[in-house]
C-alpha cells in the first residue's frame, strides 16, 4: 500500500474534482470563505491533490459523515495519520480517538462529571471571574482581544474548575497547539508546536495524577467515578488529560473569535445589549460562523458511497466544519454575522456519537464572558488589524487590537 503523510494515498474517485489547493495552508486561514465556498461548489467531495485524501464541506455530506461512527470512525485518528498504520505522537485519547463501544463507557465517565447540574454551579464563578477581568480591561481600555482576555479568560476559570493545583497558562496553551496542529501534515506549524513537547508534555501528564488534583474540581469527579473500574488504573488520568486538551484552545479560540464578530459587527453589539436574551444566540452565531475548530478528519471502516461518490477502505476525509456551517443551501447570507438568525444545528461542536463533551462547560464560560461584556461595555471597536494565527485545526487569531469604551 502506498502511504501517504500517515495515510493510505487512495485515487481520485470516479466524478471526483481533484483540487490543488492546500487546506492547511495559512493562505487559506487567512481567507477561509473563498475555500469554503469553492470546496462546496466543486462537489459534495473533493480530492486533495496535496494530501490524495478526501475533503467534504457541503453541510449535508460533512453531517453524513459526522453522524456515521460505523463507517467513518475515529479510532483511525481525526488528523491526517491515519492510527492503524502508523504510531501517532501521544496514546490515543479514550474518548475522541475510539469508537464505540469503548467510546461509549469512557465518555459516561466525562458526561456525569460535566453534566448540566455541576456547570450550573460554576456559573456564579465564571460570571464574577468575567466581571472583574472586563472592569480591569475597561480602565486600560485599549487592550488586545487575544493576550489580554481571550487567553486570560480560560486559563483562569477552568484550572480552578477542573481542579488543577499547579498548571500555568504557558503550558496549557503550549499543550493545546501541540494536539490541535498534530491533527494536520507534518508542516511547519506542526514542527513548530511539536518543538515545544516535552516539557509541555511531562508537565500536563503530571497534572492528571491524583495527587495534583483538588478534591473539589471535576477532575476529582471523574476520580471518584472511575473509581470501582480497577482493572484499568490509566482511566481517570487519561480523561483528565482530555479535559486539557481539550478544554483550553478551543474557548481560547471561541472567545477571541466572538470578540471579533462584535468588533467588526458593532450593530449587532448594540442588539445584544439592548435585548440580553440575545447572549446566548450571540455566541452560537460566532461558532456558527467562525467555527473555532475548523476540521476533524474521519476514516472509512470500510468500502462505501456518499451522494454517489464512491469511497474505499482506509480513506481520510477532511470534514470542514465552518464549510459546512456557511453552507447557503442551509444559511441565508450565510457569511453575515447575525445574532437574531436561528442556529440551530450548526456544526461548530459536531453531530453524533462524538459531540463535544465539553459543550455545557464552554457555553457557561463563554457566555459568561459575553454577559459580562453586555453589561459593562458601551461600545466594542477594533482598534487595529486583527492578525490571524496559523493552525492545522483551529480558525484562531493572534492578534485583535480592539478598543472597550463604557
Ligand atoms: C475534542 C478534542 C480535541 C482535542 C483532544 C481531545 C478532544 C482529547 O480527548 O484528547
């Protein structure tokens, strides 16, 4: 078999457009509408030339896709190596890189610590935590949306949630790129987080010990609830260690990226604050729309076809998350941020057996944070040209110079 950066290198399907452009590109970071609109108009998939692997950004087909854990599965890795037939970097996560039944077991233990009723106590903390950092900002009021809040914001609130003892914001932002940049082709951005290792990598695997855990965060939950599973002692650890890879860049991203959407959309600010029942639909619109968790690739289990493209055993498919979230068959003015449109289904947190587990944490911190920005802000301007940070997987920024006046 012929390999390719990690995966089976298949042909171009029958039908198939074979397409010359490289979605992990910070060219396309830097424009990701024109891809997404020319990766929807050229079929419901296209062939990768790059990578000889497949990318769908149809809503439909990415859903399709998504949706079916039988035959497109994750345990293969939801990057470009595909696991079967090469060693990845880390142990495979027990809940985004397995399939079920495994998955299932595993994610319950994450479920139940992150249910609904344990977000809900956090909220106070989150809303004071917003509430002191936007007064803070506001006396600078010239800050930068990204080093001064988006990454201040999580790398706060969510140590003490979880319960972490000793863990600083350089690694958890360290770690998280490593994870999110291992999904892509072994480019510079990869070369670049993976320089960062082991430290970063010696520091998170020591934080999801037991013993530097509190014993009132979420991570002692899933301690506790892991407890009576003995024949397999790795099992806590290894969830909480999703937790960190999980749990930082993405709100990192989403925060910034809803800072954006409000600076570049000061009308729409103006409606959030006039109405506040608006909040929550406001940051559902910025995932929407930005999708911070741009792609995840699946795997084909096995031959199969998807509207009439046939894709054989050990395909890698890029499903483009904010493709899909802009498709226009689905979303009117599909490139507007609106904060009255109806969001439902967006794809920004997945579909299917693999939905993000972490969703009802995310939403509680993120809104938090818009509440308090509703509440406190008079006007939201940028001050200077946002700058784009390149990643294999995440749509983040570096940079957003914005301007908070009350
Ligand atoms: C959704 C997600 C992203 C990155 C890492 C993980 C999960 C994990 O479980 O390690």
């Amino acid at each position: 078999m012929n390999l390719f950066q990690g995966h089976k290198a298949i042909a171009v399907p029958q039908n198939v457009i074979a397409w010359d452009i490289d979605p992990y590109s910070k060219e396309v970071l830097l424009n990701p509408e024109t891809f997404f609109s020319a990766l929807r108009e050229k079929g419901p998939f296209v062939y990768l030339n790059k990578y000889k692997m497949l990318a769908c950004g149809r809503y439909k087909e990415t859903k399709e896709v998504f949706s079916d854990h039988k035959r497109f599965v994750s345990s293969r890795g939801v990057g470009i190596q595909d696991f079967k037939l090469e060693k990845p970097w880390r142990p495979p996560s027990l809940v985004l890189e397995v399939d079920p039944p495994e998955h299932t077991k595993n994610r319950r233990f994450l479920t139940r610590a992150l249910s609904p009723n344990k977000i809900s106590q956090l909220k106070d903390f989150f809303k004071d935590c917003a509430d002191k950092l936007i007064s803070e900002l506001l006396e600078k009021k010239k800050i930068d949306g990204i080093s001064d809040l988006a990454e201040i914001f999580p790398t706060r609130v969510f140590p003490e949630a979880v319960g972490l003892k000793k863990i600083d914001k350089e690694t958890l932002l360290g770690y998280g790129a490593m994870v999110f940049n291992a999904l892509g082709p072994d480019n510079q951005f990869r070369k670049d987080a993976m320089a960062k290792g082991l430290p970063v990598l010696e520091k998170i695997n020591k934080q999801c010990l037991e013993e530097n855990i509190d014993t009132k965060g979420l991570a002692k939950e899933i301690y506790r609830s892991t407890a009576e599973n003995l024949e397999e002692d790795q099992l806590a650890g290894m969830l909480v260690r999703s937790l960190l890879s999980a749990g930082i860049d993405t709100t990192v991203s989403a925060i910034g990226n809803l800072l954006w959407c409000l600076a570049e959309n000061p009308e729409q600010f103006q409606l959030v604050k006039n109405d506040t029942s608006l909040v929550g639909n406001a940051v559902e619109e910025s995932l929407r729309l930005t999708s911070p968790v741009k792609a995840f690739c699946r795997t084909s289990a096995a031959d199969t076809e998807v509207s009439g493209v046939t894709i054989e055993e050990g395909t890698k498919i890029l499903c483009v998350l904010g493709s899909a979230n802009t498709d226009p068959e689905v979303w009117e003015t599909p490139y507007k941020y609106d904060v009255t449109r109806r969001t439902i289904g967006h794809l920004a947190l997945g579909v299917g057996v693999h939905n993000c587990v972490g969703q009802t944490l995310a939403r509680a911190e993120i809104t938090a944070l818009a509440s308090s920005l509703t509440e406190l802000v008079k006007v939201i301007k940028p001050g200077d040209k946002a700058i784009w940070k390149p990643n294999n997987a995440m749509r983040s920024l570096e940079s957003l110079p914005i301007i908070l006046e009350t």
